[in-house]
C-alpha cells in the first residue's frame, strides 16, 4: 500500500495515516484468521505408564483432535511392544469436544524401556464430505518411558515324603516405609510362582516378605533372597537362611530392581509314635556301629530285633505288630522318614526293614541313621476250623481200614487241612476271623467217597462230629 501525503493537509495526513494503519491491522488479523482455519485440524497423543502385578507394564493411551465440528477418524494404531487394544470410540463424533479416543497396551516386559504410539488421523463432516486432508492421513507419534517398576518374584521349594509341587502356600509383602506395594492372599507353589510387580514407591522404601499360611504337616524351615528372577538353592544348600524363617525376607532399597524370594517347606509326617496316635513299642539308637535298645523306652520288654544294622539300614522282626518304624537322621531339612508311607503297615505286619534314603543335612549330603522309633500295629481278630472225619454206621459201609483224607480251605487266607484218618481230627488252623471260607476234601484213599458235611460242636475242649448220615448235608 502507498500512501500520498503530499499536497495535503498537516490534519488531512494525519487522518491518511490513521486509515492506512487500520487497513494494515485489518489485514493481519485476516491473514491469522486465514491461517487459523487452515491448521484447525489438529491431533494429539498421550500416555500415562503403570506397572502391572504380572511383571509388566501397560501404558493407557489417549488421542485427542481439535475439531469438533467434524467426525476424528484413527485409521490406524499402533504401538511397538505389547499387545494394544483399538482406540475407542472410533470414529469420534462431531459435536465431541474435546475429541477423544482411548486405547491401551499391556503386557509389555519389564526389559523394553520405552514404547512408541502411532496414530494416522483423518476428518470429515457428517456426510463424509470436507475431508481434512484431502488425502493421506494425519500421522502423529508419542514415546512413553517404562515406568518405575519394583519386582518381587515369590518361589517354593518343598521336600519330605508326600510333598507336591503343586502344593499351595500363601504370602504377604509389606512396605516398612509406606504403603506401596503392600499386598497379601498371594498364592504360590513350587510349581507355580507368584510375580508381585508394582509402581509408586521410593527407591529406598524396604519391603519384607512373609508366608502366611501352609497345608497340613508342612513346616517352614528356611527362607532365600537373590536378584532378579533367580533359582532357588537345592534342598540342603548351605546357602539358605535357617534363623527364624517365620519372620520373613528382608529386601531393603528395592527402587526398580527385581529381586526372587524363595521359602524352604518340609513335609513331616510325623517325629515320633505319638504324631501318628501309635504307642511306641520299642526304640533303638545307633550308637559303635549297631543299634542299642532305648531300656523302658515302650512296652515291657523288648519286642524287636534288628538284624543286618548299619548307619544306613537295618532289618527287623517283632513279637507284636508294628504300625509303623520311625527314622530320624541328622538335624537338617529332611530328618524323618516314615515306614510305610502313607503309614501303617497292614495289621499282623512283624517284619520288615528301614533306611535313610530321602534324608537331607545342611549341606546336601544324606545323614546316617541316629535313632528308630518302632509304633504299635493291629492284629487281625483270628478264628479257627477243625476239621473231622467220621463214616456212615448204616448197613452195609465197611469198617474204618485206615484210610487217609486231607483237603483245602480257600479264602483271605488260604491253606490245607490234614491229613487224618476216620475218628480223627486236625490241629486248630488259624484263619482271619469276618470272613468266608470254603472247605473242600481233595485227597481220598481205598473207594472211600465222601457224603456230605456238616458243624460239629466243641465242648471241654473237644471237638465232636455226628455220626449219623442224616445229620450231614449231602
């Protein structure tokens, strides 16, 4: 613009020059406007990183477009870790303001540091006309930092007879310095670990790990920390911490490191008679290489003889039942070890044997055997069959010649009766009592074939059979 100022006025110029300022701050406040409404469309993305009780992180996304007066389509989205759900709603209605569309990725590892989001964006009027831009996408980008994430890797090892891996236990972690992070109820086993992964504390909050609770018969013998997702030690490993386990695992100035705490459980059955509601018969140290009866220890008098002993194992009969034989060795994790498992022994077991496979000493190695505890059995109610042969006094049988006669008798318990003559009988045979048994003659002699049977009595002590054919079932 020019402007001519000669020839007028000192007030006519004064007034130009006013007009043509005007002109020039209209025309700049027309060239913003113009430039305003042609960078109107505008997209956004945020994200906002947490950690997750799994051992990950997520990041929770946003999109956000300036124009309501149109639909924000997102023609795609992505991330570069993780799994990302789509963003939603999608597209965003006109008349949003402000336009926003959420999506979320999880399950990103704790070894990505950081992730990056892509969004290509479009707009256009109700109609699907007005597109912005014309053609293309709008394509914005957005990197969010892992967060500071503290992890602890909760583990089980348990042994003693009956232990499973699947066998479930519960922990608790505590925050000594706040609250962050503090959980309980987390259930875990040796064959499923727990991974307890959390954000919001101060690097130098300490934190202590604690079990809450265990399945029946199980004790907490030792407790282990190490870094990052570690392996627990072997049963027996020096490396365990035995002091007062039940007090839990201190981890001090946790920050963002992962740190693995293992707890050490021992199944014990059971230390003495007594656990297992057994009276003890007998019990037996091993002491200058042979095992010495406990005097008074059980019963009256010793019951049980050991026989091929040794630090490692031995044999042994009873005069009496034995339920069970208890074996303690060393005083490491695994010190006990039960005969039969699962106890007792059958009823009327007076025999068996014993050793010291499965036991465990700090450090690794198998104890020897220091002392056997021998628990009262059961016995069998007992019954007893004696068998008698008698020959039919009718006319015409023939005289007892001597003839011999044995058979069987079949059931829980099976074994033979005789051999005896006529007039004769067998020896009481003792057989399980509550049960049902056949009797059956297998062994004739000279024609003799026999008629029939039947229950004799026994009085004052002596057994009696009838004699006549008619009392006999045939």
């Amino acid at each position: 613009m020019t402007l001519a100022l000669y020839g007028k006025s000192r007030r006519r110029k004064g007034a130009l020059l006013a007009a043509a300022l005007l002109a020039v701050l209209i025309a700049t406040i027309g060239a913003l406007g113009a430039i305003t409404s042609a960078f109107a469309h505008e997209a956004t993305i945020s994200g906002t990183a947490k950690c997750e009780a799994d051992g990950t992180w997520k990041v929770d996304w946003t999109i956000t477009g300036d124009t309501p007066s149109k639909r924000m389509h997102i023609a795609s989205f992505t991330v570069t870790a993780g799994t990302t759900t789509s963003p939603t709603p999608n597209p965003v209605s006109a008349g949003t303001n402000p336009q926003k569309a959420t999506a979320t990725t999880s399950g990103i590892s704790l070894s990505t540091g950081s992730v990056t989001a892509t969004a290509q964006v479009y707009w256009e009027d109700n109609n699907g006309n007005n597109r912005y831009p014309a053609q293309g996408y709008q394509t914005k980008t957005q990197t969010v930092n892992k967060p500071d994430c503290g992890t602890i890797i909760i583990k089980k090892v348990v042994a003693g007879q009956g232990a499973s891996a699947t066998d479930t236990f519960t922990a608790a972690v505590n925050n000594k310095n706040g609250n962050a992070g503090d959980t309980t109820g987390i259930s875990f086993s040796q064959s499923s670990p727990y991974t307890h992964t959390f954000g919001g504390h101060r690097s130098g909050d300490d934190f202590v790990v604690t079990e809450t609770n265990r399945p029946g018969n199980y004790q907490l013998v030792a407790t282990w920390q190490g870094s990052g997702d570690a392996s627990c030690p072997q049963v027996g490993a020096n490396t365990w911490d035995s002091n007062n386990p039940q007090n839990g695992e201190d981890i001090s100035n946790l920050g963002s490191g992962t740190k693995t705490v293992c707890f050490l459980n021992v199944k014990v059955t059971a230390k003495t008679c007594t656990d297992l509601g057994l009276a003890l018969i007998d019990k037996f140290n091993f002491n200058n290489n042979s095992y010495q009866w406990e005097s008074g220890s059980g019963t009256t008098g010793q019951q049980v003889t050991i026989t091929s002993g040794s630090s490692t194992s031995g044999n042994w009969t009873s005069t009496v039942p034995i339920g069970a034989v208890i074996v303690k060795g060393g005083s490491g994790p695994v010190a006990y070890k039960v005969f039969p498992f699962p106890p007792p022994y059958p009823a009327d077991t007076m025999s068996g044997s014993f050793d010291n496979t499965g036991l465990i000493n700090w450090g690794g190695n198998t104890p020897a055997v220091s002392h056997v505890e021998f628990c009262e059995g059961t016995s069998t109610p007992k019954g007893k069959f004696i068998v008698g042969k008698v020959k039919d006094p009718t006319a015409g049988v023939p005289n007892a010649d001597g003839s011999q006669f044995s058979g069987s008798i079949s059931g829980p318990t099976n074994t033979t009766w005789g051999t005896i003559t006529f007039g004769g009988f067998t020896s009481p045979i003792q057989v399980n009592a509550g049960t049902t048994y056949s009797l059956n003659e297998s062994s004739t002699q000279n024609g003799w074939t026999p008629y029939g049977w039947t229950l004799g009595s026994y009085t004052n002590n002596q057994p009696v059979c009838p004699s006549r054919s008619e009392e006999h079932t045939s």
